[in-house]
C-alpha cells in the first residue's frame, strides 16, 4: 500500500513537471520595452510541428512593431513531449532606419565623397 502512494505520487510529480528557459536572440536599434509582441509555436517531441508561427516578423507584426529593439525566445519543455516556443519582440513602431536614412550612413557617404 505505501509503494502505491509512493508511486502515484512520482507518477503526479512527472506529470505537472516542466522547463522554461528564456534566451535572448538579437538586438536592434528600436527602443526596448515601448511595444511589445509575441508569437508562439508548439511541437509534440520536439519535431512534430502543430501551428507553429513563432517568428520575430510574426511577433514584431503582432505588437505593430516597426523597429525591433530586442528578440527573446522562452521555450517550455512539458516531459519532452510538448515543446511550446514563444517569440518576445520588443521595439516601437517608428520609421523602419535603412542605409539611406541613417545618419551614420549620411556622413560617411559624405566622407567618402570628399
């Protein structure tokens, strides 16, 4: 009878076992924390994909982010069974910087002209 307890209870504390790590991915010249979004994906084994749309443009389009300032991943592991990733994109919705528009850009394109 004590075995069977001691069983159930292991067996109880597998099941409600988990891990979440969050790792940061890429920085960029948005400011942080203005705006947030975020996209997720969920995998059974960790390679059988269901939904998965996790990536930062999906993120960054889901908090009506134009300039990303940071891209995190949180990735929760349910026994190896249930992998569930979530794309964190902070930024703000600014005018997108390319090479043309930068000031960097603007003086040494004027440097180099000279």
């Amino acid at each position: 009878m004590k075995f069977t307890k001691v069983l159930i209870a292991l067996a109880a504390a597998l099941m409600f076992a988990s891990c979440t790590s969050v790792m940061p991915v890429a920085v960029g010249p948005g400011v942080v924390g203005e705006k947030k979004g975020t996209a997720t994906g969920i995998w059974l084994f960790g390679v059988l994909p269901l939904g998965v749309n996790n990536g930062s443009y999906q993120a960054a389009k889901d908090g009506n982010i134009k300039r990303i300032a940071t891209v995190d991943v949180r990735t929760t592991n349910i026994l190896g069974v249930v992998v569930v990733q979530t794309t964190i994109v902070t930024g703000d919705d600014g005018e997108v910087i390319s090479a043309e528009t930068s000031e960097v850009s603007k003086a040494n394109t004027s440097e180099i002209s000279e």
